[in-house]
C-alpha cells in the first residue's frame, strides 16, 4: 500500500544527502525525522524532527519505529543491526542485508561476480598468509580496506608485491588487493527500483576523479549504446539480486579495451547523482521518496545536457565566501550549497549544475566558473 503525502519518512543520517532527501519529501508533502548525531546536521536543520544521538541509540530507533510509516538511509556506513532492529516495527529500505554487502568489499565484489558480472581482478586479504596470493595480480595494484573506505580514504597503490605487507601493516584490517586496470573512463548508473521489483534508470553519468573525490560528473556520458545498454542492465540485474528497494548507485570502470567492470554499490544516492536536481524530470532525491512510499516511478529522462562541479572546501578563502557572485551572473548554472558550519579542505560543501545545449558548452561553462573561484 502506498504511503501517501502527510505521513512521516525517516532517515538515518543528516548529512547533504539526508538534507536533499529531506527537501523532496518536505515538497511532496511529507513529513520528516532526521537521526544524527551532529547537532548542526545539514538534514536536521530542515527537518520536522531532528534525533540528535547514535545510530544504535535504542530510544531513538524506537521513536522512528512507532512515529514514521517508512524509514530510509543517508548513506552505507549505518550499522545494519540499527537496521534489522527497525525492521521488526516498521519497513525500512534499503535492507540490512542490501547494506551489510555494500558495507564491506569482499562481501560487495564476491556477490557482484555472483550474478555473472565483472570486476577488477581482486584477492582478499583477511590475514598475513594471504599475502602470498598476491603473485595472482598483475601490478601496481591497490590495497583498500574492506570497510569504511570512501572518497580515495582507506587505500594504499602498490607498485611490487613486496609493498603489500608494509601496506598491509599501515591499514591493519581487512583488506582487498585489486588490480589497477587501465582506465579510459569512470561511469555510474543511479536507478531507483520499488516493491515489486520495477527498476528506472536514470542517464549514465560519466565521473572524473581527484585525489579519490568526485570533481566532475558530465551527462550524457561519451559511451557507446551498447555499453550504455550494458551498464544499465547489469545495474538492474544488482538491484534485482539484492531485492532493492529505493535508490541504488552502481559505479563502473570502462578499460582502455572497452571492457565494463563493476567497482563498488552505493545503496543511496549519490554524488553523482546531483545533476539530476536540476537537468531530469525527477531528480534522485524524489525517486528515493517515490520508491520507499511505493509510489509511481518519476520521470527519470533527461531533458537538459549538463555538467556538474564539486564544490570541496579546499575553495573556502581563510576568511570570507568564495566568488558566488560570479556564478549568479552565469546563463542556467544552479548553485547548491549543503549548509555546513565549516569548511575545511576535502568536505563536501556543495555543487553546481551547469546546463547547457551540449556538453561541451556546459563544461566550457564550468571551467570558466573554476578559474572565477580558483581567484
């Protein structure tokens, strides 16, 4: 049954994508509670209700089961035992076990190779004695820590087998060792998929990286059709493997020989999923809230070329704002802001859409919009 404008959604976690769900569902109508420990959570400031404690505080996973119809995730850090114990009050999407998997990367890669899929080529190493597997890679390869690594952090490149173990002794948890392929481009599927396992992909965007950290998505991506089609169906094939309900993320490496590999799942929206708020019909956000409601699938079509920039506090001068000005001035460029007290150099501070005719047009835009606030 579908749970209807008025009711009351839960989210655990208040950061920009707890903030951006919030804001979908306060438009649709929708009531909101927010659990976060930070008092100045960016979602928590626009919620009806913001829980200020832990994830696994018991009184506040009791308050959401008994005062929300449905309850959601910000991202895939959230202990999935918080999830299963919600889950005996109240539905909750996605899944412990849909989290659980996406929370460590030899579960992630195992069940990925699993459905038939591609990934790099990869070893797990759970202890010293599976070091010696590492003669089954070709290098430089990379280690990564199999939990809580993100945004380039939890990864040491090694470019002979004997940098492992020293690698190994730097990150002292549970690792995989992936070989590095050679890249011609990183790609991602955002899809939103609901209850009776009906899935709506969203473009494909094409994501360039630095230092680890999303810098710029750019949709449509240059991709051939086949791949494109390929893409989409082995993301669906993901979701339909996990059951999924709400908005999954599946990031994709293409090699310099054309070969589509799978890197990791994001159960949530995702970075760069942002263009959508401004260049789809329906942005990620109101997908995550029509899927978890069990409501129609929005339009995820995109009716506007674009280009989107991270905005990272490494643009923040030591005192005042960057240049907004400057972007104000500029034809169809969408400025979004997350409300974070603090910048520092790394954090996720915002982003700017810049839509355009073409792509070419709306990256000549943004490069001209980084030079102003390079300045």
């Amino acid at each position: 049954m579908a749970i209807l404008p008025g009711s009351t959604l839960g989210i655990l976690g208040g950061g920009q994508l707890g903030r951006m769900f919030v804001t979908a569902a306060r438009n649709l109508g929708y009531e909101v509670i927010v659990l976060d420990p930070d008092a100045n959570s960016p979602a928590g400031s626009l919620a009806t209700k913001h829980l200020q404690a832990g994830f696994s505080d018991e009184a506040s996973l009791d308050y959401l089961a008994s005062h929300c119809q449905v309850v959601t995730t910000e991202f895939e850090n959230i202990p999935a035992a918080a999830l299963r114990y919600l889950s005996e009050r109240v539905a909750v999407h996605p899944s412990a076990r849909a989290l659980s998997i996406a929370q460590n990367r030899i579960e992630e890669k195992t069940f990925i190779q699993s459905l038939g899929l591609s990934t790099s080529p990869f070893i797990a190493i759970q202890c010293e004695q599976d070091l010696a597997q590492a003669g089954k890679l070709e290098f430089p390869a990379i280690l990564k820590t199999a939990t809580l690594g993100y945004d380039g952090k939890g990864q040491v490149v090694c470019e002979t087998p004997s940098a492992i173990a020293d690698a190994y002794a730097q990150l002292r948890t549970d690792c995989v060792l992936e070989q590095r392929i050679d890249l011609q481009k990183e790609i991602s599927i955002v899809l939103g998929r609901n209850r009776s396992g009906d899935s709506f992909c969203f473009p494909v965007a094409e994501n360039e990286h630095v230092n680890g950290i999303l810098d710029v998505t750019t949709v449509p991506a240059d991709i051939s059709t086949d791949l494109e089609t390929k893409a989409k169906q082995a993301a669906i094939k993901i979701a339909d493997g996990l059951d999924y309900c709400g908005v999954l993320t599946v990031e994709f490496f293409i090699s310099t020989s054309g070969q589509l590999l799978v890197n990791e799942i994001a159960p949530r929206p995702h970075n760069s999923g942002h263009y959508t708020l401004d260049a789809c019909y329906c942005s990620q956000f109101e997908q995550q809230v029509r899927m978890i409601c069990d409501l129609p699938g929005g339009d995820s079509a995109l009716h506007t070329p674009v280009a989107m920039l991270n905005l990272l506090g490494d643009l923040w001068p030591q005192k005042g704002i960057p240049a907004w000005g400057e972007i104000f001035k500029m034809n169809k460029a969408k400025l979004h802001l997350y409300g974070k007290k603090q910048a520092r150099p790394g954090r996720k501070m915002g982003h700017i859409n810049f839509l355009q005719e073409n792509t070419l047009l709306a990256r000549q835009q943004l490069n001209q919009a980084r030079f102003l606030l390079d300045q």
